[in-house]
C-alpha cells in the first residue's frame, strides 16, 4: 500500500494538501524500507528482488494470476 499510496501522488507532488504529505510519507517508508531488506537479504545470501522476479518469470510465474 505504500507503494501505491507513492506512486498515486507522485511522490507526493500531486493532490490535495493532505494527500501531498501522505504521498511523501508513503515514500519515505517505502524508500527506507526497500533499503533495509536488500541490506538484511545481501547479509542473508539471498537472491536479489529482480533476480528472483526475472527467474520467476522465466519459469512461467504469473504474477496476476
């Protein structure tokens, strides 16, 4: 959700006032939390986000199904 609550303002550039703060704030969650798993999955071993997606769908993953 905080992706999507991000990306439907802009990052917080577009709509109302509030949605602006909530749009920045989304980002900022979303921002750090995206760093903090990469960071734990490296000292982890484990495969990178896109590595994984592109493996998936390499396999035939349908990720809307």
């Amino acid at each position: 959700m905080l992706d999507l609550a991000a990306r439907m303002t802009r990052e917080g550039t577009r709509g109302s006032p509030a949605d602006r703060e909530t749009g920045k704030a989304a980002a900022n969650y979303r921002n750090h939390l995206i760093s903090r798993f990469v960071e734990e999955d490296r000292a982890a071993g484990r495969t990178d986000p896109v590595a994984f997606v592109r493996k998936s769908l390499a396999h035939g993953w349908d990720p809307l199904a």
